[in-house]
C-alpha cells in the first residue's frame, strides 16, 4: 500500500484551523490537575510512523491511461497517463506492433485504474486495439470518451496554460508534432475535469514525454514468470525481486524502484552513473548512515504535491482545512532537505554531487521563509484530535484578529482544565479530562474502581460507560465546550484567506517540489541498492560483449535463506549464443535459467550482484516461456499457451534479446513436440539473441549439437555409485530418493545418456517393479535405435564439429583482442596456450594425435 502523506486531518472531520501559538500550548497545558496530565498526553502524542513504507506494489490503483490511434496497420499510438495521487503526467507516443506488443508492456506498467479510448473504438465491432486490451486485462475498465475532446490543439493548449514555465518552451519542441500524444491528452485532462472533479491551478503540472527506447522491455508474462514484483504463489507477501531490493525510506523510492525493475534502463552510461553512486555509498559508511536517517523524515512529497495544486471543484470546510495541513506536512518536508544536504557533501559522485546541487536553491530559501512568517517555528505534524487541533499555529503577530480568536481558544481551554480541577476537589474524586472526537469537545472521566460504592454527583450529565471507564460531562463544560468552537470557527474564517495566500505564493515554486520529489526518490532507490549490496556477497558487474557470471547466486533464493545455496558460472558470447540446458526433474534447470535472467536485471538497475565476477551483454529485451498449465478461462491447453508464447517470441526477439525457455513442446505427443521444439530452436539461433534453453529431449541437444554457435550444458546429477565421490567434494550435494543425488551446479556437454534418471525416480513413486522394467527395456531400445541413426550421420557432425572449432578459436582470439587487460607476456603465454589447445582439438577430431610443435 502507497504510505500517505502523514495525516494532520482532524478525525471528527469538522473544520479547525491555526488556534495556538507554541507559547499558548505550553501554557495551557501547564495548568492540569496531576490525574489528567497523562489523559491529556496519551490523546495528544503523535504516534510512532513506520520507518519502512508499505510497498508501493500494493497500493489501490491510481492512474488513468488515454489512448490515441492512428489510421492504418501500422500507425502511431499516442498515450497520455496521469496518477491522480501524484499529478504525474506522463506522454508516449510510438510505432507498434499489430499485435501492440509495446503499448500492452506500457500498460503493464502503468497498471491503470482505468483506460480511456475514443467511443469510436470502442463500439461494436471494437478495434483490434481494443480487443487486445480487453484480452491482455480483463480487469481493468476501459471508458469511452467522445471523439471531439481527441484534438492536438487542445493538448497543446493544456501544456501551455499547465506546465512549468520553465519547462514549457522546451516540451513544446519536443511533442508539437507528436499528434497523437497531444489527442490523448487533451481526451484525459478533459476526463479527470469532468467525471473526477479535479482541476488544476496554472503552470503547476509536471508534464513528461518520453521516449519508448532506453528502458528494457519485459512483458507481463517473463515480469510474472521471475516474480520480479510479486510472487507467484503469495502474491504481494511473498519473496519477490522487489521484496528483495526494497529498503527504500520513502514511498517515491519505492514506486521508482517497482518501475525499474519492470522496465530497467539499457543506457550503459546511465548504469554506471548508478554504479559510482552505489560504490560511493558502500565505501562511504558515515555519509551512507547519514543520509538513511536523512530520508525517514521525508513523507509522500508528490503526493504533498498533488494536494497542493489540485483545485477542487466542490469546496468543502474539510478541503480548506486539509489545505492547512498539507502546508505544515510541506513545512516539515523543506526541514527535511537541510539535514539531506549535510549528509550528501561528502560525496565524490557525479550523480549525488548533481542531486545535492538540485535539491539547494532560492526556492526552497523562499518558502520556509513564507511559511515561517505564518506559520511557527516549532510546529510539528500531528495525528491525535486533540493535536490536530493545537497544531495549526500561526505565528503571533501575523494577524490582530486572529490573535484575538486565538487567545480565546487559549483562555476558554484553560478554564476547562481549572475546572476540572475544582470538580476533582468538590467531590474528591480523580477525574481525567480527555478530548473526543466524538463530541467535538473535551469530557471528563472516571473509573469504576476509582469511583467505588458513591453514585456519580448529580452535576455530572450525559454518562456513558465503556468497559470500567465512565465518561460524562457538566453544563458548564458543555457551555465552555461551545465558546471553544466558536473561537475556532473565527480562525476558520479568517484563517481560510491566509492559507490560500500562502498557498498560491507555494504554487509559483512548485517546479522545485516536483524536483525534489524526483532527487529523493533516485536517491532512495540507490540508497536501496546500496543497502542490499552491502548486507549481501555482491559485485560491480561490467558491461562487454559477453555474459559471463563466475559464482553467481539466485537473488530471491538467495535472500529466502533456505539451505545453502550452490552458486554456478554463465558464460555466452557471440560464438556461442544458444545454450541447451539438460538434466533431470529436480535438478535445478529451472532454477538455473531464472538465476540468470535475474541476475541481469539487477546489474542493468545499476546495483550491485550476488556473484563473485559478473559482465553483460546491456539487453533491450528481455523474454521467457516457463511453465505448462492449461489455461480453462481463455479455453487453451497448455499446449496452445507453448505456441502461442513461441511465437511472441519468435516475432519480437533481436539480438539484443535475452530468451529463457524452459521445457518446451511437452504439450502434445513426443514427435510433434520434438518437431516443433526444433524448428522454434532453429529460428532462435538465427536471432543471435542470448537463448538459455532447458528441454529433456535429449535428440535436441545432440542434433543442435552441429549449429556452430550452440553450446551444451547439463545440471550435474550423480547416482548412488558415485555418492562418497561427490560428498567428499562438495558439502552441498543433495541426496534424494532412489539413489540419486543433485549437486545443482552446471557442467559442460549434455546430459549423460543410458542413466534414466527418470525411471530412477519412478521407482521410488510406487510403480510394480514389472513397469520399471518394462520401461527400461523400451527406453533401452529407443536409445540404440537413436544411437545408430547419429552413427549414419558421423562424417556430416565431424565436418560441423570442425566449423565450430574453429568459430570458437576465432571468437576467443577476437575477445582476446578487445577485452584482455593482460600484460605482453601474460597474453602471449595465453595465445600459445590458445593455439596449442586448438590443434590439440582438430587433430582429435580428424583422426590425429601427435602434439604439436612449440613456437
């Protein structure tokens, strides 16, 4: 759930405003009798917030998505969105798929509340874009809008009247062009003045268009596949990528983090500016301790922002007092960046050296000294009635007649405690006075025990019993009760214009609050980043042309803390970019492919990886197919989910993809998925995308064999036979049932044949031993007859096996070259190591095996 900004709204819901000074406070509080001094103090002590926010993943649906379509196959789609709790305004506009591969990703995103399309779209027969929304979300409300609020003009004209003055001249050079963004718009800022009720001042909107590049595409199905922001099994309670990485402080950290790591960043200079910054942070303990206390202070600023600027068409007493609060809850927010710029001089970084720039200037020296000149100094946020009601303070001074009303709030509520005391004499009982909501007033109290054998004297009126406690009150506190209401409705009034003063001076500086917003929420989220690479076995990852991972570990495994857990190597380059993976059920292969999807993610967030080396190939895209379950709400088998995820992938894989496939084509019958598994590989390979591929077709691994650019691994599984071996190397080896025993690490080449790991595990399931048998006879026999057909095929696989050789040498001297920061000797020890190994593999494979000379 979003965190809220810190409530300092009066729970009666009634209209109060600015009624003590810091003085008066002390002074009407000095003069309780001793047994309603701890009441008074436990109604009016602000509770204790939570120092870590709820995560931004669960709160309720806030954004609204306008949407604006071209004519023709392939036409631009405008998108205009906004999170009505932020008044962040975001616009898109882009070329899509027929499938709309790339507006489906945004609305994964986005997760809107509700998505708006033109009435013309959304009539019988919908729009093919309509459909596929409909097919993507069935839960999400799409509203039609009439077609004559899509116009540009209008959507221009928004941006000149809303935007920052200062970012308007810019924005309007940017989108002036972009029809279809500024329709869409138009269509929504219409929407949300219509049926929300909302409007908004001038030049207090934040409008963004960006561009669809830069970021990595992950759709739904690989963001659900790898649990990066939820579990598959408990939801927002269990682990998850971002459950993870989240330490956040502040819930504009938190709602940045979730958008990364759904769409993190492929700009390479843009991750290592984040990876300075983390590695200032770790090294730097002081200023990273520093700035952690530094951000708990700091409530939900874009929502303080929305509140701000958000002009109410219906004005009620509860708006204008709530506006009273948000400017204290800013108040407290402009205190808050002091303490941040300390904690952040230290810093050698380029990007928190730009952000402690960002965060000083003019605009935040001018408005905590407007503020300060209305409201006191010492103020704090409060969240009981009673301290909601003393805490909006004006400074003494401001205002004659508001002083006026003022000191008789003071005076009224002094007698009410003198009194108090007088009736705790008169008939030598201890009373407690209290204020309640309930009532709008103060009450005085009692308890059973207290009270003993007397009946309550006859002046104490309106009894009302709650467990032992017995509350009640007199007419003269009734009539004291109502001159205090008086009073605070003549602070009302008066107090009502010198809020909306202030707050339109407030708004002519908002630019800053929304850059604020933005500093601390990246710095929240490197600060996060930060945190788990330090309290976990992390490593600055780099960025090449190869994917390679030297004991790397599975992030959310990793943090469950279950077992030990067995870390393994990745290695992919250009030579070798489709790796099968084989091994039996349970052996780790699923495992194996998250790990490195994950791993990915993580580094190209620009934060720290568990592995002990780490360097990738920057993905744009990122895709997987994982998982066999039928499908009885949309009428598919899971064979047909297979297919249909395939071929996604097939049309929108590049070679800057990174593709996990886990257990294809086991749908159907055996040739008909083999067949199909081999030409969806055969397609894969031509992409020359990074492809982790784990299947149990062992003809896969052997025929793909011949393709130069495909590798073979397996997850190492030992029987019974070899058991004392393994154990004596590796404390982590696993025994399971049946004699087999998984040590979960990756090794070269494929799966053992003749091993039928699977029938090792039927055996333990309860199977008659005449089944086992039988299955070990037919699976024999299928074993030969596939071994006699590669036998017939030796002389095309050694011809292929050579041209592999070679590709491979040729790669492993090209990243020798490019990559190698080894000295002249070192590198030419290499070299001939490189070269003797590879005469070494060609004469094997033609038949030879003399060494070869020395050079």
């Amino acid at each position: 759930m979003q965190r809220e900004t810190p409530s300092v709204q009066s729970s009666s819901g009634r209209g109060r405003s600015s009624v003590v000074s810091a003085s008066d406070k002390e002074s009407s509080s000095g003069r309780r009798t001793a047994s309603s001094k701890s009441n008074n103090e436990g109604a009016s002590r602000p509770k204790t917030s939570a120092s870590r926010p709820k995560t931004a993943t669960s709160r309720e649906n806030s954004v609204i998505v306008c949407i604006s379509q071209g004519r023709g196959v392939a036409s631009d789609i405008g998108m205009a969105s906004m999170d009505i709790k932020t008044s962040e305004c975001i616009l898109h506009q882009f070329g899509d798929t027929p499938s709309y591969v790339k507006l489906l990703h945004k609305l994964h995103l986005y997760n809107p509340l509700e998505v708006l399309m033109s009435s013309t779209m959304n009539e019988p027969p919908k729009s093919k874009i309509c459909e596929a929304i409909e097919g993507e979300f069935p839960d999400i409300s799409i509203a039609p809008v009439d077609r004559k609020y899509f116009k540009d003009s209008a959507g221009l004209n928004y941006i000149k009247e809303y935007g920052l003055e200062a970012d308007i001249p810019n924005l309007i050079v940017g989108i002036q062009k972009k029809y279809f963004a500024l329709t869409a718009l138009a269509s929504l800022l219409k929407h949300i003045e219509l049926h929300r009720s909302i409007g908004f001042p001038q030049h207090s909107i934040q409008f963004k268009f960006q561009a669809i590049d830069g970021t990595v595409m992950i759709d739904a199905v690989t963001s659900r596949n790898l649990e990066l922001v939820t579990n598959i099994t408990a939801g927002h309670h269990g682990f998850s990528l971002f459950s993870v990485l989240n330490h956040t402080c502040t819930p504009m950290g938190a709602r940045l983090l979730r958008t990364n790591i759904l769409q993190p960043p492929s700009n390479e200079r843009t991750i290592n500016t984040r990876l300075d910054s983390v590695e200032d942070l770790i090294h730097n303990q002081e200023m990273f301790f520093a700035v952690k206390s530094a951000l708990k202070g700091f409530p939900d600023v874009h929502h303080l922002i929305t509140s701000l600027i958000q002009v109410n068409k219906k004005p009620s007493v509860k708006h204008s007092e709530q506006s009273t609060n948000h400017v204290i809850t800013l108040k407290h927010t402009l205190e808050c960046v002091g303490p941040l710029q300390a904690a952040l001089t230290s810093s050698r970084s380029e990007l928190i050296r730009s952000i402690y720039k960002t965060i000083a200037g003019d605009d935040l020296e001018l408005m905590r000294t407007r503020i300060d000149e209305v409201i006191n100094e010492d103020v704090a946020l409060q969240r009981t009635p009673i301290g909601l009601r003393n805490q909006r303070c004006y400074a003494a001074g401001y205002n004659g007649l508001l002083d006026v009303a003022r000191q008789t709030y003071k005076e009224t509520t002094n007698d009410i405690y003198e009194a108090t005391t007088q009736y705790s004499q008169k008939y030598e009982l201890d009373l407690k006075l209290s204020f309640s909501s309930s009532v709008n007033g103060f009450l005085l109290s009692t308890t059973k025990e207290l009270l003993g054998d007397r009946e309550l004297p006859l002046e104490f009126i309106n009894v009302s019993h709650k467990k032992n406690v017995l509350s009640f009150t007199t007419l003269r506190i009734m009539a004291m009760n109502d001159r205090i209401n008086e009073s605070l409705t003549e602070v009302y009034l008066m107090s009502d214009r010198t809020i909306a003063e202030l707050v339109t001076f407030i708004r002519a500086h908002i630019a800053y609050l929304y850059r604020l917003s933005e500093c601390v929420a990246l710095l929240d989220m490197i600060m996060s980043f930060a945190h788990y690479s330090t309290i976990t076995n992390c490593t600055r990852p780099e960025f090449t042309q190869t994917l390679a991972i030297r004991s790397g570990r599975h992030p959310i495994r990793d943090a469950q803390n279950i077992g030990s857990f067995v870390p393994n190597d990745v290695y992919a380059v250009a030579g070798g970019t489709f790796e099968i993976v084989t091994g039996p059920n349970m052996a780790g292969k699923s495992t194996y492919l998250r790990q490195i999807a994950l791993i990915n993610i993580v580094g190209q967030l620009g934060c720290f990886v568990p592995a002990e080396y780490a360097s990738f190939r920057i993905i744009h895209s990122l895709f997987s197919r994982i998982g066999n379950d039928d499908c009885s709400e949309a009428n598919a088998s899971s064979f047909m989910i297979e297919m249909r995820e395939a071929a996604y992938i097939l049309q929108n894989a590049t070679p800057r993809s990174l593709i996990i496939i886990d257990e294809l084509g086991r749908g159907t019958s055996t040739y008909d998925g083999l067949g199909m598994t081999f030409a969806i590989a055969e397609d894969l390979i031509d992409t020359k995308a990074f492809v982790f591929f784990a299947t149990h077709f062992s003809e896969l691994a052997h025929d793909l064999d011949l393709q130069p650019n495909v590798v073979n691994l397996h997850l190492k599984v030992t029987t019974s036979s070899a058991c004392a071996h393994y154990t004596s190397q590796m404390s982590t080896t696993s025994l399971q049932p049946g004699g087999l025993h998984f040590t979960y690490c990756i090794g070269d080449g494929p799966m053992e044949e003749g091993a039928h790991y699977g029938l090792q595990l039927a055996s333990v399931s309860g199977f008659p031993n005449n089944i086992i048998e039988r299955a070990e006879v037919v699976a024999i026999k299928l074993e030969k007859m596939s071994a006699e057909a590669r036998m017939r095929n030796q002389v095309e696989h050694q011809e292929n096996a050579l041209k592999m050789l070679n590709t491979q040498f040729a790669q492993r001297l090209c990243q020798a070259r490019r990559s190698s920061n080894l000295s002249e000797p070192e590198l030419r020890k290499y070299l001939h190591d490189l070269q003797t190994e590879y005469l070494q593999s060609r004469r094997v494979l033609e038949g030879g095996s003399s060494a070869p000379s020395s050079n």
